[in-house]
C-alpha cells in the first residue's frame, strides 16, 4: 500500500502547497512540513494569527495549488470558514467541505440529522429559560452531561442533581450554547478516518473533570463500531479525514457523540497511533490526508437539504 502510494505522489502534480497552521502552535506543522518536504513535494506554512483577517488578501493564495488544513477543531476558522474561504478562491483543500466541518462542530444540528437517519446518538435538551427542567429531569433522570452545543467547546460536568445543574451553567459564557444529555455508563472509543476509510478503535479511558483529561489506548476490534463511525461520517456529508467519539453503554449498545474533521495531526498523537494500529506510517498518513485535497467536495448537493430541515432551531 505504500509503494503504492509512493507511486501516486509521483505521478501527481501537487503543485505548490500551503500547510495552514495555528500560530500558537507550529510543532505539528513543522512535522507535517519535514514529512512533505522529504516527499519533493513544494510546501509552504502560512501561520493563522489572532483573528486572521489578513487571510481573505487573496493575493496570499495566488502562488498555491492546493492547502492542507492543520489547525485543531478548538480553532474557530476550522469549523467551516477557512474552507468557505478556499471554496470562493478555487482552491482545493484537505478534508472535508464547509457544510460538513461546520456541522461537525455544532452538536444540535449533527445530532438532529443521524436521529433522523436511524444513527444511533445520545438524546440531548437545549438550554431554554422556558423550559420545566424538573419535568425534562424527570425523563433523562441524573446523573446527566452539561456541555456546549459546539465541539469545539470541550468542557464536559457531570451533574448529579438540580443544584450542581446550576453550577454547572455557569461555566458557559452562553446559556443558549448549553445541551444536557443523559450520562451514560459505558466506555468511550474512537474511531478515526482516513480516506473515507476507518481505522481501528482506541480505546479512552477518559476521566473528566473541569481541567483536566486523561485518555488511555489499545488496540481493538468491536464489530460494529467502525461501520457506525462511517455513517455518522457520511450522514453530516464528511470527506477524508475524522475524529469519530463513540460511546458504548453497559448492554454493548454504541452512541455517537461528535465527530471532529479536523483531527490533531502530530507524529506522537491519537490519530498517527490509530494508523499504526492499522498498518499505516506516520508518514503514510500525511501523504493520505494530503491527497484528500483531490476529492470533490459535497457542499453544494447537501446544503439543499441542510436548509430544508435543520436552519430552525
């Protein structure tokens, strides 16, 4: 596979490439910068400073054929607007489109499409003022999640009654941000994808708090997860690449949680050990997610349906 893939990358003129990075946090893309320069391949980083107006010159763009997007889901430009800004240049990107990133990150509207599909995933609650908690508790029963309604917000309190459900609230900037979900009971997987294909499992032992997060990791096999992590995938109209978090519940039954397009890439990181675990180099990986920039991206067919059932909240 990977001769072959060595064979793609010489025959395919990538032309000059933009490697997009945080500038708060270059040690990833100077990895991605080594990986792709030991290719031959002509790259450059462009750095996303503060609130990155420069960005929309145009003229930064014009010597690159195509970019490969390395900033984290926590970057607001990665939730749909770096990739609604190549879309209007013309400029092939990795990853998925910009309808697809921009529901990754909202929670409401993800969620709202895979209950539609028959895609099992946690029920959940919007914040309202209006709304009768005691009787919206009544039916979740506690322990329950408090969260923000966008992924990239990854403050998660579990609450075990009315008045920590209060406290808990506070935390967020935005009440209307916040959904409440039952607390399920389980272990916490991921599946990451790469060319629209899943990878095996990791396993996350993940203990909770307000500061911090602790993840451990295996390899595994669960029959039935990695189809489940493609159709949350496909469903919200993802392409390339993802970060899919799965839940399974004491009776072995999967929830999905979130998805993030815009995985770390680093060459000690999540995602490369899930490609080890499936055979696939560090190297390999980048020169996957590289050619992502080739697939056509879905935006235009699935906003159609976007705007049909899911722009009322």
């Amino acid at each position: 596979m990977e001769s072959q893939t060595k064979k793609l990358f010489n025959k395919t003129p990538f032309g000059t490439v933009a490697l997009l990075s945080d500038s708060t946090d270059l040690k990833s893309s100077q990895e991605i910068l080594s990986v792709l320069q030991n290719k031959s391949i002509d790259v450059n980083i462009i750095t996303v400073p503060g609130k990155a107006k420069d960005l929309i010159d145009s003229t930064i763009w014009q010597n690159f054929s195509r970019v490969f997007i390395a900033l984290p889901q926590s970057h607001y430009l990665s939730s749909g607007h770096i990739q609604g800004l190549l879309e209007l240049l013309c400029i092939d990107y990795t990853g998925s489109g910009m309808l697809a990133a921009a529901l990754a990150n909202d929670r409401v509207k993800s969620k709202k499409i895979w209950q539609m599909m028959g895609i099992a995933t946690t029920p959940f609650v919007k914040w309202n003022t209006n709304i009768n908690w005691q009787e919206i508790i009544g039916l979740l029963g506690f322990p329950v999640a408090v969260k923000s309604m966008y992924s990239h917000d990854q403050k998660v309190f579990k609450v075990a009654n009315m008045d920590q459900l209060e406290e808990s609230c506070q935390n967020f900037w935005n009440l209307s941000d916040v959904i409440i979900e039952p607390w399920i009971t389980g272990d916490r997987y991921i599946v990451y994808i790469i060319e629209d294909q899943p990878l095996l499992p990791l396993y996350a032992d993940s203990l909770v708090s307000e500061n911090t997060k602790k993840e451990y990791y295996s390899r595994l096999n669960i029959p039935g997860m990695q189809k489940l992590a493609m159709e949350a995938f496909k469903a919200i109209g993802g392409q390339g690449l993802a970060r899919v978090n799965i839940i399974k519940d004491l009776n072995d039954n999967c929830w999905v949680s979130s998805i993030d397009t815009s995985p770390l890439i680093m060459r000690n990181c999540n995602f490369s050990d899930a490609a080890n675990n499936s055979g696939i180099s560090f190297e390999l990986l980048i020169e996957k997610i590289l050619t992502t920039s080739f697939i056509k991206k879905t935006n235009h067919q699935r906003l159609h349906l976007f705007n049909k059932y899911f722009t009322r909240d």
